[in-house]
C-alpha cells in the first residue's frame, strides 16, 4: 500500500505538474494605445511635399495570429483600389526573433511608393511604417506608434 502511495505521488509530480509551454510570441501581446499619423505627399513641379491629413488614436489588443504572425489593429481604415479593399489598418505581420516586423508581399503591395516596415523597439512600443500609393502623382504616408498599456 505505501508503495501504490508513493508511486502514485510520484506520477502526479512527474506528469501533473508541468507548465505549459509558453509561445515565444507572447510577451509582444497585450492591450497597447495607438496612435497613427496620416499625410499625403503629393508632386507639384516635380517637388514633393507632404500635406498633414489626420491623427488617429485606437487601443486594441495585439494578439497571436497563427505559428509566426501577430495580428495588429491599429484603426478603422480600409484602402480601397477601385472597389476592393486592399487591406485594412489591421496587419498580419511575421514577428521575427529579433522584433523586427515582415510584411509579405503577397499581402502587402510593395515597390514604387508602397513600403511596409516595422519592428517592436522595446516589448512596450511597436513602430509601424507604411506608405501606399492609391494612384499616380501622389501616395499616401502612415506613421504608427503603439505603446503598452498598463
């Protein structure tokens, strides 16, 4: 009997009491504020100049997406190409090991003014920069900093 007791104590420290493994992703999740700034850069006499459109503010969860992804919502913005939605201001990126964010082209359009590029700074900031361009002469230009929430 002391010997099925001690076994059985035995069982329950060996395989009752391990920690589940935790996803390396998960320290970068967590409710953050965002804000995100919006201008135009619009060619006039072949001169570039960049016209303030906007400053949003957004608090939402950045949470696991899928094995390599974070999924990022930082506004309520769609960018529209005639009358499909190319992507909204919420973004699927890669989260390498070292913070760095990638856009993967299939999804995020880039070459000629369309550039997507982003990285965490610390664990509680992610700095997200994009520019889009929705027809010729002009594009669009997004900064996005998040900040942790505590």
């Amino acid at each position: 009997m002391k010997r099925l007791l001690l076994l059985s104590t035995l069982l329950v420290v060996l395989f009752g009491c391990k920690k589940p493994v935790e996803d390396w992703r998960t320290p970068y999740t967590g409710m953050f504020d965002f804000t995100c700034y919006w201008s135009q850069m619009v060619s006039t006499s072949n001169v570039w100049e960049e016209r303030w459109q906007d400053t949003t503010y957004c608090s939402s969860v950045v949470e696991l997406f899928d094995p390599n992804r974070l999924k990022i919502k930082f506004g309520e913005r769609a960018f529209m190409n005639g009358n499909d939605t190319v992507f909204t201001m919420t973004v699927t990126p890669i989260l390498e090991n070292d913070g760095t964010l990638t856009f993967p082209r299939e999804e995020y359009p880039s070459g000629g003014h369309n550039m997507f590029e982003g990285r965490f700074l610390s664990l509680d900031t992610i700095k997200i920069d994009f520019t889009y361009s929705l027809g010729i002469g002009g594009y669009d230009k997004y900064q996005v900093v998040g900040i942790r929430k505590q």
